[in-house]
C-alpha cells in the first residue's frame, strides 16, 4: 500500500495562525492577493510558499501599523477592497 501524505493548503494553515496569533498573522487568500494588488501591497513573490507566507504577512503587519489597528482588521479592509 502506497504512502499517504496530508498537505494542508496556505488558506488553512494561514487561517489557524490567525485564529490563535491574530496579533501575529494576517489571513492570506485569494481575496488579500487580489486586494494587495489592488493597493499595491503584494511582494514580490517566490517559489517557496513559506518565503511568500513571510512577504505578505510583513505587508499586512506593516499596513495595520500604519493605519494603527490589527490584523483582523485589515483582513475585513481586504475583503471589503476585493469586493469593489
């Protein structure tokens, strides 16, 4: 019997680092791709889908910030600018 592998997507593990490190991770989905590009926020991205967790959880990190609110926050003003 050939080997089973458990690969969990970026939405759901980035989901889970939210939910229990809200102050640390921002959400990363299609909607917060979508939206960054529209602000101008996406990095430039790699390969390594860990080196992109890191770039686009700066970006979210440094934008609540600026704008002095928190993570969650910014994934609602994602949401809201994916929409538009």
């Amino acid at each position: 019997m050939g080997k089973m592998s458990l690969r969990i997507g970026k939405n759901i593990l980035i989901a889970l680092l939210h939910t229990f490190h809200h102050d640390k991770y921002g959400v990363w989905n299609n909607r917060t791709e979508s939206a960054s590009k529209t602000i101008k926020r996406l990095p430039i991205t790699a390969l390594d889908t860990g080196i992109n967790c890191s770039a686009i959880n700066e970006k979210l990190t440094r934008l609540a910030a600026e704008h002095n609110t928190d993570l969650t926050a910014i994934d609602g003003f994602m949401w809201f600018v994916s929409e538009e």
